[in-house]
C-alpha cells in the first residue's frame, strides 16, 4: 500500500517552519541536533494528512512558491528518510561536496530529466512517483517506467 509524503523546504518561507511543526508525523532530512534557525531553515519530510494545517495552506498560498515536492511510495516515513538522504550530499568538479537542494521543485525538476537513466532509477527504488509544479504551475509527476522516466504519460526529457 502506497501513502503520500512531502518534503517541505522550509528555508523559501517563513511561514513553513511552524506549519510543519504542527504536523504529527515530521522528521528533518538533516541529521543531528539542529540550532533553531538552522531547523528553520533545513527540508523536512512530512506524511501527507489533509487534516493538516500545512496541506491547507499549501494549497492557499504554496502555488509558485517552491514550497516542496511531493513523493508517492511504499515505504514508511524512517524508511523514505533513509532513501531520501542518500542524494543530500553532492560532489562539485572541482571535488567540493555540496547540499543538493533537490527538495527545491525549480532544482528537481530540471535535475530529473536531465540525469542519466542509472541516476534516474535510483530515485525510483520503492517510490511510485514524485510530483513537483512546473514554472508555468501545471504538475509535473515523474514515475519511471520499464527503463525510462515518464513525466505523466509523456517520456519526460531535459529541460
């Protein structure tokens, strides 16, 4: 059984931090204990409950705001954690490693696409899809089918 998750980049609105707060299932992609303008500021993964004041908000005010992407998958909330953390870290050419930010839609939408296919399914591995708004506001949700990444039911390709 599938359940909906998203990571919330709290860093592109003030308003987020607290809204996730509330939320009863959270957890921060980043590990260990955060100084509270850096847990202000950090992605947090939530479990997608209507009843939650951040949905309805998201909703309201989230559209063009990069709020976050939104994940469909089998796993548990630890166990998304876990996958999700695996594409934090990003080495740059000139061998810097770097935070890749791609819980921010304007990065994961472009990234996506544009990866090789072997990076691509990797993402894939126990999620169904990842849903992120497009500049222009419509959705975009890949899912990798067979060998190849979808963006709806059009084989997705590099911005």
């Amino acid at each position: 059984m599938s359940g909906w998750f998203a990571v919330i980049d709290t860093a592109q609105d003030e308003r987020l931090h607290p809204l996730v707060e509330q939320c009863a299932d959270r957890v921060c992609l980043l590990s260990g204990d955060l100084a509270p303008v850096l847990a202000a500021a950090s992605p947090w993964l939530v479990t997608i409950d209507e009843r939650e004041p951040l949905i309805g908000r998201w909703q309201e005010h989230g559209a063009g705001q990069n709020w976050g992407v939104l994940i469909e998958t089998t796993l548990s909330l630890d166990g998304l954690r876990k996958h999700l953390r695996r594409f934090l870290q990003v080495m740059l050419p000139d061998g810097t490693q770097a935070l890749f930010r791609f819980f921010d839609p304007r990065v994961f939408r472009i990234y996506l696409p544009a990866a090789p296919p072997e990076q691509q399914r990797q993402w894939f591995e126990e999620v169904r899809q990842f849903s992120v708004e497009g500049e222009d506001g419509a959705q975009h949700s890949f899912r990798w089918r067979g060998e190849r990444l979808f963006d709806g039911d059009r084989p997705a390709v590099a911005a």
